[in-house]
C-alpha cells in the first residue's frame, strides 16, 4: 500500500505541472459555448470498446461538482461510421469522441470540424507523449484534433490448459521459443489441431491475424504521399497469403473481432490464441472472466510491431467544448494513464511511465501472473510506427471482409484477393 501511495505521487508530480498550465489556459481560451463554472452540465463521450475509465469518472465528477459525465459506447466499425455522418451533419456528436489510430488520419484530413486543442493549452502538454504519437493526430495546419489515450504493442496471449490438452508447451518462454517467426507459428497451430478440444481452434479470425502480422511490416497501406499501395506491397500479400493458408489448414475458428459471436468464442473456449496488442488484454477479460489465471502472454513472433492505440477528440459542434478540452486532458495526463494500465492493460502513450517500476514490473494475476509490464514497454519503446493514410481504418475493414469470404467459403483466396484490391481502389476515388 505505500508502495502504491508513493508511486501515485510520484504520477501526480509529472502530470500536475503540465495539467495546470493546460487548466490556466483553458480557462481563458475560445472554444467555449459560455458555461459558466457553477452550472450543472453533462459531458458525454462516445467511444468503442472498454477504455478503462468508469471509476475514473467518478473521481473527476467528486473534484468538479458541476460535471456529470455519461459514456455511450458502440462497436468498432459503427463508431467510426457515425461519427463520420455526425461530423458531415453538424449534429449528434458526443462532447468528447474516441478515434482509433486506424481513423485518425481520415478524420485529422478535415481539422475545421473538431477543436483545435493546441489553443487550449494542450501546445503545453505535448511533451507528455511518445513524439509520433503527438504528432499522428495533427493536422496539415498544425492542429490538434485529439489527445493520445493508449498505443497497443504487440503480444500474443494463449490458453494455456488447451494447449495442455494439446501436448503442446504452456510455459511462456517456451511457448515464445516455438514460434520465432509466424511460419512457425502456423506450424504450431497445426500440431494444436491435430490434438485439439472438440471446439477449439488454434486462433479466433483471419481478419485479426492478418493485423497483426501487417503492424509489424515497415510500410502498411500507404506510402507517405497518401498513396495506396495496397496491390504492390509484397508485404500486404505476403500476410494475406499466410492468413489464407491457415484457414485452409483448418486454423481458424472464422469470428470476426469485437463481434457478439466473437466474445462468445472466449467463453465457449473456440480458440486457443489471439493477437494480443495491450489493449486486447481487456476485451479478454471482460469476456472469459471465468477462465482467469489460465490466459497467459507470450512474446510475438517476428518480435515488435504495434496494432491499435487511440484518441480522445473534441468536435467544434459540442456545446461544452472547453470543459470537454479540460476532461480529454485529464483523461490521458499519466496518472490516469498509469491508473488504466495496471486496472485494464492499456499501455501508456506517455513514455515517462515505461521505467516506473510499478509499471514495467506490473504482473497481471488474470494472465497467470504473466509480466505485462516488461512485455509491452518494451514493446513501446522500440516501436516504429507505420504511415498511416486517410482510409486506413476502412481499407483494414475490406481485408477483414475479404478473409471472411474465404473462411465463409464464398471465394478462393485468388478470388477475394482480386475483388479487396478492386474494393481497396474505389477507396481511393
């Protein structure tokens, strides 16, 4: 316990100096709709997923009477397609709205529809982030649209009692050791198959492995002109081509991420392992609690690479902008960072924390003691981010539907490929 109160103030002196000047600035700057500070206002936040800030809000609505805030969340892709149509219409969107790293490019493409945080105070925050992060979220103006919340690394996580029945290792450094490379990955998952539970696959979806070996290739979909390269990147046929091999050899358990069949999966046991980027570590225990300590984390093959992170952004439309501006801030200042880290798994986009040791040598109990921290700092600090064009969140979509028509036995993998490429390139129109 006073291990746990002098690390929080310690957070609270990184934070609080920069919090401050942001909250001295925004306390005389634009964007504000004239709220004054005794009224009563409500704050809402549309996001996706579980960004680990419930008890959060309760702490900021005891320090600030006057805020309540209220959370609505959606699925991944319907998020990211209303917010669109709210930004195109002028109305309906939240006070604060979470943006993913794959949609951040296309909605910082048009900076005049959401408020320019830099005049806010947050030019005096920048320092509090990993230096692309800052930067991923500006736009060609210099604009701020969003604050980072977390960046997602790449692990996988694994159970290890189906592995058990499978004869396969279930120790981490082990498991680590047997699939240096996603070949041998794949090459694991079949000896997993071959003795497999009646039920159980060896991963949960194409679409999901298929980011996952795509975030570690040097170059995405995009060059850094905003050209699609989508067709001429051996990189992006390489994956595919390993992605469409597995579901031929029987790998797959054909679930689509964040799907309602999908979080079934966890708690029917229908996959063994899943790409597992920091973030991903939530959506496993928010859906397999009853399978706590026999989740593990082992390191990625190919070692590297990053899958996901997000943004809290501020829409000009809202009728509390400043007040939003001020929560985003708090929101991701370290000490909530740190807060969802070790609560959630969410990894830090503030890289002061990585070398706490409350943080690097944070072990989670859920994933069998396994050393979470070590794993994904690590992770953070040698990650290279890969370019990311204005439709890169979409493009992901139309590989995913692709693979799923393979794994749906509706095309061949030559025959899908063809059609995502002409889908890709309409994109681009």
């Amino acid at each position: 316990m006073n291990r746990n109160r002098a690390f929080g103030r310690r957070l609270a002196r990184v934070a609080s100096a920069a919090l401050a000047a942001a909250l001295l600035v925004t306390a005389c700057g634009s964007g504000d709709s004239g709220d004054s500070g005794s009224e009563k206002i409500t704050l809402t936040l549309n996001l996706f997923g579980n960004f680990g800030y419930k008890e959060l809000y309760a702490k900021y609505e005891a320090e600030h009477p006057n805020i309540k805030i209220e959370e609505r969340t959606a699925a991944y892709n319907d998020h990211h397609r209303n917010l669109a149509t709210h930004l195109a219409t002028n109305s309906g969107a939240a006070d604060i709205e979470g943006v993913d790293t794959g949609f951040i490019a296309q909605f910082k493409d048009k900076p005049n529809q959401f408020v320019d945080l830099n005049k806010l105070g947050g030019d005096k925050l920048k320092d509090r982030w990993l230096s692309w992060k800052w930067q991923a979220s500006l736009g060609k103006g210099g604009e701020q649209i969003g604050y980072g919340t977390d960046v997602g690394g790449l692990a996988i996580c694994y159970r290890r009692d189906l592995f058990q029945q499978a004869g396969l290792p279930v120790e981490r450094d082990a498991v680590a050791a047997a699939w240096p490379t996603w070949e041998k990955y794949l090459e694991l998952g079949k000896q997993f198959q071959s003795k497999a539970p009646a039920g159980t696959s060896f991963y949960d979806g194409g679409g999901q492995l298929f980011n996952a070996i795509i975030g570690q290739a040097p170059t995405g979909y995009y060059d850094t002109s905003d050209k699609i390269i989508v067709s001429s990147n051996p990189e992006v046929k390489k994956a595919w081509n390993l992605v469409a091999q597995s579901i031929k050899d029987g790998l797959s358990a054909k679930l689509i991420g964040s799907s309602q069949e999908w979080n079934t999966g966890f708690a029917k046991s229908q996959f063994a392992t899943i790409a597992c980027p920091a973030w991903m570590m939530t959506k496993i225990k928010d859906q397999s609690k009853e399978f706590a300590g026999k989740w593990d984390v082992a390191l990625v093959p190919g070692g590297g690479g990053n899958w996901g992170g997000s943004y809290l952004t501020v829409p000009k439309q809202g009728k509390h902008t400043k007040q939003a501006a001020e929560l985003a801030a708090w929101l991701t200042a370290p000490e909530q960072q740190a807060h969802v880290f070790t609560k959630q798994g969410n990894l830090p986009s503030t890289p002061a924390l990585y070398d706490q040791p409350e943080i690097a040598g944070f072990k989670s109990d859920f994933f069998n003691n396994a050393p979470v921290g070590q794993v994904f700092t690590a992770a953070a600090k040698k990650l290279t981010p890969q370019y990311q064009g204005p439709r890169a969140g979409d493009i992901q979509t139309t590989i995913r539907d692709a693979l799923v028509r393979v794994e749906q036995g509706k095309q061949t993998p030559d025959e899908s490929w063809t059609q995502m490429v002409a889908d890709v390139e309409r994109l681009a129109k």
